[in-house]
C-alpha cells in the first residue's frame, strides 16, 4: 500500500476522533470530581471540528490508501449523521450517568472509538477495511453495554453481544475469504470487474453473497439474526441502547449499502431475493412481538427490528430497478429515524422510579398529568414511529413505498402499509396509558422525571427534527439522492 501526505488530510475526521479518544482515555485517571466534565465539552469540541472538516469534502470520488478508502458525499452523509447522534449521546449521557452513579470518564473515550470503527466503515472501499471499521465499533460497543458492572441485567447484556458479535464477524469474514478466492480481490471496484466478467459461473460468489448477508444481518439486527437486541437494549444503559439503536444501525447500513451496490451490483437478481425473503420476515416478527412487550426499551428493541425491515423494502426495490431512488429512500429514512428513536429513548432515560430508572410501560401512566410537556414529546415521536402525518416517520415511509411501487413492486408497499398499521396499535398504548389513565401516588416511589440543560438540548434537537423535516424535507431527500449518484 502507498499513500501520499494528502491521504491523511483527507482521513483528518478519523485521525482527530482517535486522537480525541486516546486523549479522553489518557486524562481520565488523572482528573477528579466535576473536572472530569471538561472531556465531554472537549468531546463535543472534537465532534464540531470534524463536521466542519466533513462538510468540506461533500464532493466528487477520492481515492486513497491504494483504494482503500475513499472519500466522496456518500460517506459524508453517514459522518455527519454520525457526528450528530454522537453529539446527542454525548449530551444525554452528561446527566444520565450521574443520575445512574456511573462516573466513568472512559465512556466517553469508548463513544469515541465506537465512532471512529463508524466513519472507517462507511468510507472504507476495500472488505477488509470494512470488518476493521466493524470491529473497532463492534468492541467499544461490548464495552458500553456492560457499563452497569453491578446490575446482571448489564453484564448479561454484555455478554450476550459479545458472543453473538463474534459470532457473526466470523460469519462475514468467512464470506469476505470466499469473495476474494472467487475474485482475487478485497477490493470493491475489483470485485464488481471480476463479477462482471465472469458472471454468475462461479459457486462461491452466491455462497460468499449468503455469508455476507447473514454477517451484516446481525449488525442490522433483521430477522432471524436479531436474537441479541432486545436483551442487549433492555439490560445496557438507556444512553448506550439509543447510541446502538441508531448510530450503529446506520453505519451498518452504510457499510452494507456500500458492499452490495458497489461491490455486488452484479448479483443484484440473487441478494435482492434473499434480502426480500429478510425483509418481510423482520417486518413480520419486529411488529408483531412489539405488541406484546411490557418494558418500553424491549418494545423500542422489537421496533427498532421493525424499522430496518422497512429500510430493507427500500434495498429490495434498489435490487429491481436503475437509478438511485431506491438507496436514497434507505438514507433518508435512516436520517429521519435518528431522530425519533432518539428521542423516544431520551424521554425514557429521564423517567425515574425512586433510585432507579423507570422503563416498564405502566410507569408512564399518567404522564400528562404530571409531566404535560414530556408526554407530549413522547406523544410526538410515538406518532412519527407509526408513520402518521405530518412527522418525519410519515415522510421516510413514504419515499420508502413509494419507490417499491417504481420498482414494479406495489403488492410490497401495501404489505409495508399494513404492518405500519398494527405497529400504530403498540406506539399508541404508550400515549393511550399517558393520557387516559391517572396517575400513579405521588409517594417516593412514584415515577418522576429528572431534567437538566444538556437533556432539554437533546429533545429540542430531536423534536425540531421530527417537525421540521416532517413539514419540509427537501434539504434531506436533495442531500440523500446527491449522496448516492455513486452507488447508481
């Protein structure tokens, strides 16, 4: 591999989160107390610069590293998405883990690193570099989700991802090493050449796509490769389940989109079948179990498999047509999901049941009565989570549908339509136990809510997201479709 001094400007967003990971790490024995916050400010410090830098380089296809890496406006569409839900946890977690008694400095150095295993997966061009990226993210994630060290609840959740990750990057490995012996390459743009040339003649190229498929199908969390997440979501911090439920989703997606339109467009006939098959089993299972959860993490869990079904639709439908409105819809729909999911998870972070935090639908009962403005926030995300209008939720599902049915694949979107229907009936129990039931004594046990600046920031950004994008999201669908003209 060669490279120029060039390279690593282009690579300067990864260098600073490393840097700024490495510097937390180093600093945090070292600071006592209150001093400990200066590493989220200078955190957030980092996360600004390295937006600044990205948004810089929304341009045309770099490569570098020998092809390696390259640097183009897809991938910057994922780094600023990626910047900002760090940015939100990072505000969440400020108060969060105080209220939880979990004065860790190195949590935030963990983020760090998470993030950084993100913008090397989403910008990667080559396999490898890609299980790299996971990796990184994949083991700053074990971490976090065992933070809670004496709760079992915490370790258990920990210890089920692990498990389970490593299963599954075995997987992918396993298929990237049959990929290269059917191609001789690792490579991306190799690999589709070879595709092209020799196509389908070659039996390891399906089986290594099967392979591929299933090791990013438990980083996606679909069906039936999403065992882990309603455990891991339950038992890990409710700031590290929003971090996971969203910044993770969407680097997997990125990195998944990634390999199968550029590197397999080629086989687009078979990954669009199996993906197919994906989608409406996780459609299927991620709406139907929500709706008999009890523990509001758990029902966010199974919705959470339910939304990277919807995503998938869109997937499916890039498999069956030209152009690029399909990928599009998958990017804007994950930017708009951001948002709501987010934020459902804030409020849930700010419930409390005496000592502990409160995450059982009944704690919520009342809500209105007691907390007017947080119950209607809640009310607002539960409403963009069942696609209603005139949410954001409303306009990804939309564009999601709406390009099933340019792809000749209308019997989809209806089958789509339906199920976002019976998943309105578990996000509208929330708000019915809200607003209709009363609420619960007002003794030391009755569930209240803890408030603080940092978490106010948080649900303005995401409630603003939710309503302003839902009324206008020309500037996200036009940032989208320019982010994927590449992958066409």
């Amino acid at each position: 591999m060669t490279f120029a001094v060039g390279d690593l400007f282009l690579i300067l967003p990864e260098l600073l989160v490393i840097t700024a990971a490495c510097v937390v790490l180093v600093l945090d024995p070292v600071l006592r107390g209150p001093r400990k916050d200066v590493l989220v400010w200078f955190s957030l410090g980092t996360l600004a610069i390295c937006m600044g830098v990205t948004a810089s380089q929304v341009s045309g296809p770099t490569a570098i590293f020998s092809g390696l890496v390259i640097i183009d406006a897809y991938g910057a569409f994922w780094k600023l998405l990626l910047y900002f839900v760090t940015g939100l946890t990072i505000l969440l977690s400020y108060s969060y883990l105080k209220e939880e008694r979990l004065y860790f400095g190195e949590y935030y150095g963990f983020v760090l690193l998470a993030l950084a295993g993100m913008m090397v997966m989403v910008s990667a061009d080559d396999l490898l570099t890609i299980y790299l990226g996971t990796e990184l993210m994949s083991l700053s994630l074990y971490v976090l989700a065992g933070l809670k060290r004496a709760e079992p609840r915490s370790l258990e959740a920990s210890a089920k991802y692990f498990v389970l990750g490593a299963f599954s990057s075995g997987i992918l490995l396993y298929g990237i090493s049959l990929l290269y012996g059917a191609t001789g390459s690792t490579r991306l743009p190799e690999i589709a050449t070879a595709i092209a040339s020799q196509g389908l003649s070659d039996p390891l190229l399906l089986l290594s796509t099967i392979l591929l498929a299933v090791g990013f199908g438990f980083k996606l969390a679909v069906v039936p490769f999403h065992m882990w997440t309603p455990d891991v979501y339950q038992g890990a911090p409710t700031s590290v389940t929003a971090f996971m439920a969203v910044a993770s989703k969407a680097a997997s997606f990125g990195a998944f989109l990634r390999v199968f339109i550029e590197g397999l467009g080629g086989l687009k006939a078979n990954w669009s079948a199996i993906f197919l098959l994906l989608c409406i089993a996780t459609l299927l299972i991620g709406n139907i179990v929500a709706l008999v959860q009890t523990n509001v993490k758990r029902m966010l869990a199974y919705s959470s498999i339910a939304h990277a079904g919807y995503a998938l639709i869109g997937v499916v439908a890039a498999g069956r047509m030209e152009g690029s409105s399909g990928i599009a819809s998958v990017l804007l729909y994950l930017a708009l999901y951001t948002f709501m999911t987010f934020g459902a998870f804030a409020i849930v972070a700010m419930l409390r049941k005496g000592d502990i935090e409160g995450e059982e639908i009944e704690d919520f009962t009342g809500l209105s009565k007691r907390h007017p403005l947080a119950a209607l926030l809640m009310l607002i995300f539960m409403v963009s989570l069942a696609g209603i209008p005139p949410t954001a939720g409303f306009v990804g599902k939309l564009y999601i549908f709406k390009s099933a049915v340019e792809a000749g694949m209308t019997w989809l979107a209806a089958l789509g339509l339906i199920f976002a229907a019976i998943s309105a009936y578990f996000y509208l129990r929330l708000v019915m136990v809200m607003y209709m039931r009363e609420p619960i004594d007002h003794s030391d046990t009755a569930p209240h809510l803890v408030m603080s600046p940092t978490l106010s920031i948080v649900l303005a950004c995401t409630v603003a997201g939710v309503v302003i994008f839902g009324v206008y999201p020309n500037p996200l669908v036009s940032f989208a479709m320019q982010a994927v003209l590449i992958l066409k």
